[in-house]
C-alpha cells in the first residue's frame, strides 16, 4: 500500500484580504505536497478558512455587510488566490460548513468525556488581535507585542481545558520525537515554553462577547474558543464527528505548516487536545518565519504590505513562486524586495535554467536534426554530478523543509551543465566536423534537462512540464514514475523528436 502523506496550513482569519504570509505559506505546503507525490505517496492538502471570532464581526458590521456574506466574499478571496498560484491542494475547508461545526463540537464532547473541560471564574488580560488571552509576561509596556494595543480587562465565567494535565506527556513526546517540531530553533522554543509551565487555557467566551461563532455544547450562552474551534479543522475537514471515516482513517496523522506565530497554540494546546480526545498526534509540526520587506516588517503604517494577487500580475507566477523558495529559507524570515526579486529571475532563471534549455533546444535543433542524439562514449563526470552529489543534496533538504537548498543543489547542476557546454565548445567541434563528439555532448544534456525539469517540479511545475514537452517526453507518463526511477540515468529514446520553443524566461518588462 502507498505511504500516506496528509498536509494542512494554518486557516487565515477572513477578516482582512489574503497576505502575502498566507500565499508564502500556501507555497511552502505546495512544494513539500508536490514533492511528496513526486516519491510516489498519497497526499491529501488541506487549506481554508478561519471564519469566527467577534474581529471578523466587527469587520463585517465596519463593512456594512451581512456576516455569513461578508465571510463567503472573504473566503473566496483566499480560494482565488490559491487556485491563481497554482495550489494543489485537495480540499478548501470553511469553519463555517456544517460538517466543521457538527465535527468541532464532537471534538469538545471528546474532550469533556476525559475531564478536561471545567468551568470557573476568570479576569483576565484579553487581546482582540489575537484571540487570545494574554499574561502579564507576554506584554510589552502593557501592549501586545503583535498589536500594539492594550489589552481588554475581562471578567467572565468561561470554560477552561485542563492543558497542564498534559505537561507530562508533551515533556516526554518533545524528548522522544526529535523532529516533532521542525526545523531546530522552534523546536526549542516549545521546549522552553513547557519549562516555564503550562497552565490551563480558557476555550469559550459568553456570547454577549462574542455573538459570532460555535456554540458550546450543551451550553448556548458560551462560545467556543476561537482557537479550539478553528484548531478542529484539520480533523472535520477529514470527516471526523460524520458518519464516514474513511478519510480521517486513511490520512490521520497530519502534517502541519504553520508560522512562527502559532507554534505555540499547535505544538501544545492542540497536542494536548488530540491526547485528550484519544486520538493520534499530528505526525510533523513544521513552522516558518515570516517576510519582510525591504529589510522591514511589513505594515500599513509604512505602506510597504505587498498583496500577493498583485504581485502574480506583475510578474510571472513561476517566477514568483521560485523567488519565495529559493530566497527564504524555512527556518528564518526572510526578505522581499523587487531589486532581489528581479536580480533571481535574471540570474537563475532567465540566465540559468531559461538560458539552458533554450541553447540545449537550439543546438539540437541545427547539429543532430531537431532529435536526441546517439552517445558513444558516456560522461562519468557529470552523472557522477548528478548522482552523487545533486540529486542526494537535493532530497536531503526537501526532507528538511529547505526549499532553498534544494533549488541551489539543483542550480548548481544548471551550471555545472554550462560549463560542460563551454569546456566542450561545441560550435569548434562541428566546425572541426567532429560529430560524434558533438552528438555524445548533445545527448548528456538533453537527459541533464530531463533531470533539472524532474528536480523544479514541484516548484516550477509549469516549467518543468514545458521542458519535458520540448524533449519529446508525454509529461503525464513522467510524473507518473516515483522520483526513485525520475533520478535513474536513463537513455532517452534516440531519434525522439525534440520541440523548441521559445525561451522559458523572457526578459521582464522595466
Ligand atoms: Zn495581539
């Protein structure tokens, strides 16, 4: 049976328009679901919506728009963005369907039947911005760090989940599992947070507070906890609290991509919600950082927030998509500016795999009649190159979440590959008449390419099928094969007929 390989992001509030965060995030889930078809797993990818909480209310009444439209307008917003940068995910879930509320509200049914919800008294520092209450040591001179506004005093009788029961059994989890939480730094910081202590964790608010959301069950006076409600997706979206639990039986554990923000709210609150509700936990927590701009946070107040379906019409998808891999790495934040983004698609793409495919085309094009050469005498060098050092880098870093590294493997093989063309100086060789010698260069390339487009796939999947088609090769069959056979070094088919096209990176208007 295939090996499994179930994939969630976080679900953006819709109290805004889509951020250039989310569509970072949406990529990275993107690259790492694409990649692991490539291996040959069943992958199912989740994404959606956030749609509770009294922000988005506010944001609806501001607006002037009935609620269930204004989060139906929202979320569409997101669906668009996704399907605009070619997401591949497999489902779209809304926290406000019906299949996530029945599902939710099992969850806490679960939950209450272990003991862990409880009643009392609270007054508290209450954050808007976040959803989220806050101690005073989350503060900074009285203000959220995140917002900038000080908290609301509360004073209510809420539902609180018994979260410090689990301080045991996470201690022992994050000492057994060494890549529960990835990469490395935010391991550690769950790993700190568990040394100061976990203290139980209010999960429903009154519904005087917050008239939009989940009712509690059994009690309609309290809304859930915008953060239990929300968490739960990754289960309802599998069909967990429906009748078939097929899905949820198939794909459970998850893997989940999440910002640096939230670690802590998945890497303990919601562990210790799944352990409370008898189910497995999650099988990866990876968390990325976050992207500036021009070296600063992004703000309204600098007036430096990039919207991402903007930036997709003023430049190439492709190209954007390989700029936010190859330039941010998972395990920092990351900067974006349109000097680095232009300096990336001139230098690695236009310049490096663009420029490649395009004199390979070209060359086979005028020397070997427009069709891969035959090879007398076989290159160890460069399959050496390929089989020994790139292709091991390569899946090495994708399995570590590094994006970047892997695309450097891979354009580091680009120019290993034009070398070998200027080493070689083919257009001497044919002048010299020396065929053969020409045909056997042609041939290593022609499979080079095959390779370099196995390898952007999952990043460049446009491109990738385009370099495939112009080597002849059915784009279907090829990804049809696991990676394991894509890296082989294989004899393309002699005498296949190549189709040059234009360059794959045009020169980008100033
Ligand atoms: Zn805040």
């Amino acid at each position: 049976m295939r090996q499994v390989y179930y994939l969630t992001t976080a679900i953006p509030y819709v109290n805004a328009n889509p951020h250039i965060g989310f569509a970072l995030e949406i990529l990275y889930a993107d690259v790492m679901a694409r990649f692991q078809r490539l291996l040959g797993k069943n992958v199912y990818f989740l994404t959606g919506t956030s749609e509770h909480g009294q922000k988005i209310l506010k944001a609806a009444q501001a607006a002037g728009i009935e609620v269930n439209e204004f989060v139906a307008q929202k979320s569409a917003a997101f669906q668009e963005l996704a399907d605009e940068w070619n997401i591949s995910h497999n489902d779209f879930i809304r926290t406000t369907e019906e299949r996530h509320i029945r599902g939710v509200q099992k969850l806490w049914q679960a939950a209450e039947a272990s003991g862990d919800i409880y009643k009392k008294s609270y007054v508290g520092l209450y954050c808007v911005g976040c959803e989220a209450f806050k101690t005073e040591k989350d503060l900074e001179s009285g203000k959220c760090p995140i917002h900038q506004t000080e908290p609301e005093q509360l004073a209510e009788e809420n539902y609180f989940f018994r979260l410090s029961k689990y301080q045991e059994p996470l201690e022992f989890l994050f000492s057994e599992t060494k890549d529960f939480v990835v990469p490395p730094n935010r391991l550690l910081e769950v790993k700190n947070m568990l040394i100061a202590g976990l203290e139980d964790v209010s999960v429903s608010r009154s519904k005087e507070k917050v008239a939009w959301g989940i009712p509690v069950p059994g009690d309609e006076a309290q809304m859930m906890y915008v953060w239990f409600n929300e968490l739960g997706n990754y289960l309802t979206a599998l069909g967990y609290g429906s009748a078939d639990q097929t899905k949820l039986n198939t794909y459970w554990p998850a893997v989940h991509v999440i910002g640096k923000d939230i670690n802590r709210f998945h890497s303990l609150l919601w562990v210790a919600m799944l352990i409370s509700a008898g189910l497995e936990v999650p099988r990866q927590i990876a968390v990325h950082g976050f992207l500036n701009v021009n070296g600063q946070k992004m703000s309204k107040s600098l007036n430096n927030v990039i919207d991402p379906r903007e930036l997709t019409r003023q430049y190439p998808l492709e190209a954007v998509r390989y700029f936010f891999m190859r330039e941010i790495p998972f395990d920092t934040d990351g900067n974006f500016s349109h000097q680095q983004f232009r300096e990336r698609y001139q230098g690695d793409l236009a310049n490096g795999i663009g420029n490649l495919t395009y004199r390979v085309l070209t060359m086979m094009e005028k020397y070997s009649a427009g069709q891969i050469p035959p090879v007398r005498e076989i290159n160890h060098a460069l399959i050496n190159f390929l089989t020994k050092e790139t292709w091991p880098a390569y899946s090495e870093h994708l399995n570590n979440w590094r994006f970047d590294r892997a695309l450097e493997a891979a354009g580091k093989f680009v120019s290993f590959c034009d070398q070998i063309i200027s080493d070689a100086e083919p257009w001497a060789l044919v002048k010299a008449g020396k065929m053969n010698e020409v045909n056997d260069l042609l041939y290593h390339l022609a499979e080079a390419l095959r390779h370099i487009a196995v390898m952007i796939w999952p990043v460049l999947p446009e491109t990738a099928e385009k370099i495939f088609t112009q080597l002849g090769l059915d784009v279907a069959l090829e990804l049809a094969k696991p990676l394991a056979e894509l890296q082989q070094w294989v004899e393309l088919t002699v005498g296949n007929k190549i189709q040059k096209a234009g360059p794959l990176f045009p020169r980008l208007a100033t």
